[in-house]
C-alpha cells in the first residue's frame, strides 16, 4: 500500500469523497455531519493523503491546523469491500508521525456516537485516543463522540 499526500485534483479521489459525504448525510442528521466536502479539505489548513493497493484508492485521511501545536484528523476513510483489512490501521498510523513531523503535539477528531462508528472509535481507541469534550467550534451532540491524544 502507498500513501501520499494528494492534491485532491483527481476524479477518482472526488468519487470516493462524494461517497463518504453521501454515507454520512444518510446516516447522521444533517446538523450532526461534520464531513467534509472537496472545497472544505482544499484549504491551506488541510493535509490529505491517499492510500492506495496498486493503482485501487483504499483509503484517505487528513489532518486540518486548529491552532499552533493543534489538528484535527478529518476524511477518514476505507473502500468499503477493505474495511478490517488494515488499511484504516495503516493510514492512521501515517497520519499520526506525519502529523508528528509537521510540529503538532495533540491531534483530536469528531466521530459518530452510533452503532455504525463503533469500529472507528475502536480503532482510535487502539491508538491511544482518548475521549475528550468538544473542542475547536464543535459543540455537544448526541450524535458525536470527540477523542484525543497527546502525540
């Protein structure tokens, strides 16, 4: 699997996003979605990476600056037919000591609070994140569980 930093230029990169973006407005209500589209991660603030299995997009992720030594990790995501395969492990991995290098000290992330985010949260939870109370513009909901780690 190859990850890179991606400029989000390609259709198969926006195909896989508008997908995420569709999921995640049929499953959380639209006040609660906090995905983000192709404009809101091509902003100076965004790193994206993609993962790829030849020449197959598997995954992505990114991390948006929310203040000096401060980032939250957004657009995760695996193909759906590679889910528990590793690569979400792979990639999170990845962001994690790229985020590292790039001066942050504590990465933070807004997840579901349902049934349907449970693999997520228990893959963060692997990682040592923690949860935490709202941080950045983010308020309380039902709907969101937010965590944290130092790095």
């Amino acid at each position: 699997m190859k990850i890179s930093v991606d400029d989000l230029s390609g259709r198969d990169i926006a195909e896989f996003l508008q997908a995420h973006v569709d999921e995640m407005r049929a499953i959380t209500p639209l006040e609660s979605k906090h995905a983000l589209d192709l404009d809101g991660l091509r902003v100076p603030e965004v790193t994206f990476w993609t993962a790829y299995d030849g020449d197959t997009l598997v995954g992505c992720g990114a991390v948006k600056r929310i203040e000096e030594g401060h980032a939250e990790i957004k657009s995760m995501r695996t193909e759906p037919t590679r889910k528990r395969s590793g690569v979400a492990s792979r990639l999170l991995a990845h962001i994690i000591s790229e985020a590292r290098g790039m001066g942050y000290r504590r990465l933070s992330l807004e997840t579901g609070a349902t049934d349907f985010f449970a693999p997520a949260r228990a893959l963060y939870e692997k990682f040592e994140f923690t949860y935490c109370a709202p941080f950045a513009n983010y308020r309380e909901d039902p709907n969101s569980a937010f965590m944290t780690r130092l790095l």
